[in-house]
C-alpha cells in the first residue's frame, strides 16, 4: 500500500454560514495540518466551553484541499484515511457523519 502525506498546502475558510458555496467565495487562509483556528481567536470568560475549552470561542470552518489523481490510479482503489478530531458531513460521499474522534475511511 502507498501512503502520501495530505498534510500540507490546504485553504481554510471560516464563517458564521452553515454552506460550503458560501466559504468558496471568501478568501481562504493557506495552512498546513494539523491547524487549530480556535486557538488563534481572543479568550473570553464568557465562551460557552468556558474552562475546558481554555475559554476560547466557538466557531466553523471549511479546510479545502484540491487532489490530482494520477492516470496510473484509473481502476484502481483508492482508500483516503483522515484521523484525530474532524467533523465530516459527507456530502459528495452521500454519508452523514458527524465529528469522528479517531479515524474516517
């Protein structure tokens, strides 16, 4: 099996609407995984997380990432692993998954 790491060159896009087409017509913010953007936001005594959320608050965001897939892979099986907290909706896989503590196939 080939492993290639996905960690680098990703688009993060952060706003307070629930819709993928709106977070494509914003500026994204090049980073490289893994990446906390609650960590960069101010800390509030009154975030809803309070203490065990280090007092930071709440917000969405999209990480975006464009693949090309080699001619060689036609036919081929191709298994995508992502591990550690992610919330994935599935909507191009016609799954709804909601955050996965450890690993999503």
């Amino acid at each position: 099996m080939k492993r290639i790491n996905l960690d680098k060159d990703w688009m993060f896009y952060e706003s307070e609407e629930d819709n993928s087409f709106v977070f494509e017509q914003r500026q994204g913010t090049p980073v490289d995984l893994p990446h906390d953007f609650i960590v960069g936001k101010p800390r509030r005594a009154d975030a809803p997380g309070g203490a065990a959320n280090g007092y930071f608050g709440n917000g969405q965001g999209i990480y975006k990432k464009n693949l090309e897939v080699p001619e060689d892979w036609k036919g081929k099986t191709v298994l995508i692993y992502l591990s550690d907290g992610i919330e994935e909706t599935g909507r191009g896989s016609g799954c709804d998954r909601r955050y996965l503590r450890y690993s999503y196939y």
